[in-house]
C-alpha cells in the first residue's frame, strides 16, 4: 500500500516482539509489495506501534486485526524483512497537524516599532 501513495511511509524503528496484525481487507497481501503469494516470514513491530489502543489493529489501514501478518517469500530473499517496524504511518495528516500547531504556537511579530 505504501508503495502506491507517497504520503504513507513506514514507521521504520526497531522491531520488536509484537507480532503485525491484518484485517479482512488487508488478509494475505506482503506488507512491503502488496503481493498475495508465498507467504513466508511472520511480520514483527516496534512496541509503540502496538501501544494501548493500537494493540491488535491492522498494520496498513488500522481497522481491527483479525489474522497475521507475513512478508513474502520474494521480501525476505531480498531482505526487505530486516528494514524495521513496517507500520504505516500517515505522513499527510502529520504534515497538516504540524502546520496548524505551529501556527497555534506561533510568536505574532510587532509591529510598527519604528
């Protein structure tokens, strides 16, 4: 999924011992190339990723995880597997709530000091 939208990027830290959750939609695609064959090596994530009310969701869409994930076998001959957590993380919506919490916290110039 993220290969196919530019705003969606992986969470990338070290992954940990929580094992990636899909939902029905998501069920039996590779995490990194969307492919639905071969599945071979079950998908870990990081700890924040699986953190309170994010334990258990899907790693791509974050609707309720009802199966494993895994990569493919094509993934893991090329080590794909080994980049980190592979949680999307939505990079649009952290982009927009930047914007608007810095211009909330904005310091207003003075004006007319001269």
């Amino acid at each position: 999924m993220a290969r196919h939208h530019r705003d969606l990027m992986f969470c990338r830290r070290m992954a940990g011992v929580s094992i990636g959750r899909l939902c029905e939609k998501c069920d039996g695609k590779c995490i990194i190339c969307d492919s639905l064959v071969n599945s071979e090596k079950l998908v870990h994530i990081c700890d924040e990723c699986n953190f309170g009310t994010l334990q258990g969701n899907c790693i791509v869409c974050n609707s309720k995880g009802i199966s494993d994930a895994y990569y493919c076998s094509e993934c893991v001959r090329l080590e794909k597997d080994r980049d980190g957590c592979p949680k999307i993380v939505n990079i649009g919506t952290a982009r927009a709530d930047y914007f608007y919490q810095q211009k909330k916290y904005a310091v207003q110039k003075p004006q007319g000091l001269l």
